[in-house]
C-alpha cells in the first residue's frame, strides 16, 4: 500500500544522522590529541552528526529539543580506531562484533579480513555485506563503527580462480576485480611470490587504491618500503627479523622454502635470526622505515608473554561469552596451526620479546605508528583489545598521548580524513567517547567509558550494557542450536 511506503520512507529521514536530536556536554573535559593536553570546564554541542561548537562551560546554550549531558568529572576523547581487525558473517558481525566495538568505543575499524570472492568460506563477510550494513547505519537501524574494507588477502596460488595472485598477470586482474567490487585498499599477504607482488602494487597504484598489508616473505621489508607500500601489518610478521639480521642472505631463502611448505616450521628460524641480530643493519632498516611515507601497524598485542592479559588463556576470559561457536572452533584450529608454526609459549618468549624492543626502537627513531589489535586471531577479542593494544604501546615507550593519537588522529591523517575526524573541535565528525578518568593520565582509563558518541547518536551506560547483553543472548542461542545438532 501507498501509505506503508510513506511511512517508510518518514521513518527513513527521521533517522537519518542529519536528523538526529542535537546533544549539548557540559561541564566537560576535552582532551586535545594533538596536543597531549586537558582543557577543562568545556561544552560541546552537536548537531547533525557533527561538532557544531565548542566553547567554555556554561556558554552554549542547546538547542530546544538536545538532549544534555552533565559531563562533570569525565573526559571527552575523539572515537577510537582499532586499525587491524578481522570481522566475520554478516549476523555475527551485526549481532554481536558491532556491539563489541562500540561498547569499547570504538567507533572505526580497518577490517583487514577482506571481501570474500563467491563461495565465500564459512566465517567471512563480503563487501556487499558491508554496503549493506553502511545503510543500516546509516538509516538509524544498525548501530556500529565506520569500517573500511578491502580485498581479500592476495596470497599466491588459490582455490578460488578469481584470488589467485601467482603471476603478474593474475595479480593485475585481483586487483582489478577488488576495484570493481569496491574494495577501498589491497592487501598483499605472505606467499605472493615477488614478481605478482610487484604487479599487485603497479596495479593498486594505477587504480589509486593503496597497498595494506603483510610484506611477503619473498620481498624484503626495505623493498616493500622503496615500492610505497601504504602500511605494513604486524611487527612480527613484518619481515623485520630478517632486516635487521647479519644472516638475511642465508637464512631468508630458508624462510621462503619453510612458508612455502606443507607443514612449515618456521621457529628453528625465527631463533636464528633474532640470534642474529645485528643493530647497525636494524637501525639502517628502521631509518628507511621512519623516513618514508609508510605507517605501521605493530599489532603488539599478538607478543603477550606467558601470563599476560590472559595470553592463552581465553578459554576462561569473560569476554568468551561473546565467542560465536564457529569463531570458537575457527580459534582451535588456527591455534593449532599457530603453534606448529611458531613454536611452544616459552620458545616465542624471547621472539615476543625482541619484537618489543624493536618497537621501541622504532618509535624512538620516528616510525609512523597505528593502533590495530588483530582482533579475531585466536585470543584477541573485538573492542577489549584495542585497549590492551595501547597499553602495550606505552609499554615499549610511547606517552599515552602518543598512544592515543596512534588510535584516534593517527587513522584519520592516514586514512586522508583529519579534516573531519580524529579530533574535537567544530566541523569534524561527532564521534566520540565520554570517560570516567584521564586516559593521559593513565591509559587504562580508556576502558572508564561512561558514553559513546557514534555518528551523533548517543549511547549512555545503559544503552551500551544493553548492546552488550543482546551480543550474549545472540552468542548464548547460537550455542544452544550447535549443542543440539
């Protein structure tokens, strides 16, 4: 009938962001990112999605129908972006991911897992899912972060034709196919071989869609840099061991011949090359990386030691309540995989520990650093650990102003967007987090969060503990139908 569809489409534009009811927070203190400092006794109004002002306590005056919040006490940060993350189905995303996220206020995420070419495999999401879900937001029927996709990972020889990237002509159509279907970066991941990496880049250039991703085992991390990749993910993964060691000519070979087995091995080398370590080859490669234009993504979290915030231990974390049992069986395998890889706990100590201190160094010498958790590896959990991810950034050195700019202004001058994100000041995005404490202070005080401002809408405590609940009951059913099959 004519009438449902008029009301539809009022209910659509009353939604919308540009009509979402103006919020004044008074009595407030604003965190300057770029500066590193408080200032005090400030309000802030928005309307229409965006800061309209920001002026003393006490001066703005809301709008007839804001709704004002007493902001006495907290702390106002800009949204927080966790830069490496892997979402999962479309109903698991929407169910529970996206709750997670804001809940942890995080109002942006790199979603590095990529779009799945059809079939799609069983846990993955694909970039018309994304779309899809953009709209829902959008709308005012869904509530969660901004998400940048991508492609899915180009690794060499695949099951599915359509991702195969084992020559440079396959890469060069991988990479026009990601374009066609929206992907908004590539990711290189680590068995490309070198001449199809080199042709992924050419062609990701050509195209203006930039290059995130893993640097190839076959590609040294000086090389990836030279070539403009935009980011490198994972420290560890990084190709850095080999970089900074005297043996790079004879051991990396054997690292390539190891990746590319059925059944590699890798640690026997990974104790080598660290081993190995040579400084003046490390600060030479770190140099080449802090001058240029490439930004990392350390992804720090994954080098918890024995013991640390339930490193291996996620079985009895609570956050296990929000773990679908397809994740849940997915981390099982990945970890068996992990440790065939990498070795035992007490073997990775010293490689974790070596990551660390290479991250220190690297952001002694000025290395561009993002804040991104790898959210979805097995262990790492949606939203909580972007928090654990800065903790352990100021654990290698950074300041927690530096830390917090790693997750807030940091994305947004990457991501081309400091224009209108990342910062609280009028015109940009109203995405923000409300804090119970001084995150510059003490960077735990991150996880006080006492609201979310996610695109103008505001999530008190309540609202986000009720995100939180529904995120469980979706999880708690999901386990009661697999345990009934």
């Amino acid at each position: 009938m004519w009438w449902r569809q008029l009301v539809c489409i009022v209910l659509f534009v009353l939604a919308a962001p540009g009509n979402a009811r103006a919020i004044l927070i008074d009595n407030i203190s604003v965190i300057d990112v770029a500066r590193g400092e408080v200032r005090a006794d400030r309000a802030v109004l928005i309307r229409g999605g965006q800061i309209a002002a920001v002026g003393e306590a006490g001066t703005l005056a809301p709008d007839g129908a804001a709704r004002v919040v007493d902001g006495a006490g907290g702390y106002l940060i800009p949204g927080l972006w966790d830069m490496h993350v892997h979402t999962s189905s479309d109903e698991t995303t929407r169910a529970v991911l996206f709750p997670l996220f804001l809940a942890h206020g995080v109002i942006g995420v790199r979603d590095l897992l990529g779009d799945c070419l059809a079939p799609c495999w069983e846990l993955s999401s694909s970039l018309a899912d994304a779309r899809r879900r953009e709209a829902d937001i959008a709308a005012g029927l869904l509530a969660g972060p901004r998400v940048v996709g991508g492609s899915v990972f180009a690794n060499g020889k695949a099951d599915n034709p359509a991702a195969a990237t084992d020559t440079p002509e396959r890469a060069r159509q991988f990479v026009r196919l990601a374009a066609s279907r929206g992907a908004r970066f590539i990711k290189p991941y680590d068995l490309i071989p070198r001449d199809a990496y080199l042709a992924l880049v050419d062609e990701a250039r050509s195209l203006g869609l930039p290059v995130y991703g893993h640097v190839p085992v076959a590609v040294s991390a000086s090389e990836a840099v030279r070539l403009g990749q935009d980011s490198i993910e994972h420290l560890g993964g990084g190709n850095y061991l080999e970089a900074c060691s005297a043996r790079e000519d004879i051991l990396r070979p054997q690292v390539v011949r190891q990746a590319l087995s059925e059944e590699p091995r890798l640690f026997p080398l990974i104790e080598a090359l660290v081993e190995s370590t040579d400084p003046a080859r490390c600060a030479a490669a770190i140099d080449l990386l802090a001058r240029s234009d490439t930004w990392l993504t350390p992804t720090l979290v994954l080098h918890r030691l024995p013991g640390e915030m339930g490193a291996g231990a996620w079985h009895g974390d609570p956050m296990a309540a929000y773990l679908h049992p397809g994740e849940r069986a997915y981390w099982h395998r990945a970890k068996a995989t992990f440790d065939l890889v990498q070795g035992s706990d007490e073997q990775r100590r010293g490689y974790n520990l070596w990551v660390r201190e290479t991250a220190r160094r690297m952001h002694a010498a000025g290395v561009k650093m993002l804040a991104g958790s790898d959210a979805g590896a097995p262990g790492v959990f949606w939203g909580q650990a972007l928090h654990q991810e800065l903790e352990m950034l100021v654990s290698i050195g950074l300041s927690p102003a530096e830390a917090l700019r790693s997750a807030t202004l940091g994305p947004a001058e990457f991501l081309g967007e400091a224009g209108v994100a990342g910062r609280i000041a009028p015109g940009m995005r109203a995405d923000l987090v409300l804090l119970d404490e001084n995150p510059l202070a003490d960077i735990r005080n991150t996880r006080r969060i006492r609201a979310v401002i996610a695109r103008g809408r505001l999530f008190d405590r309540a609202e986000l503990d009720a995100l939180l609940a529904r995120a469980r009951a979706f999880v708690a059913r999901a386990d009661a139908t697999a345990g009934g099959e």
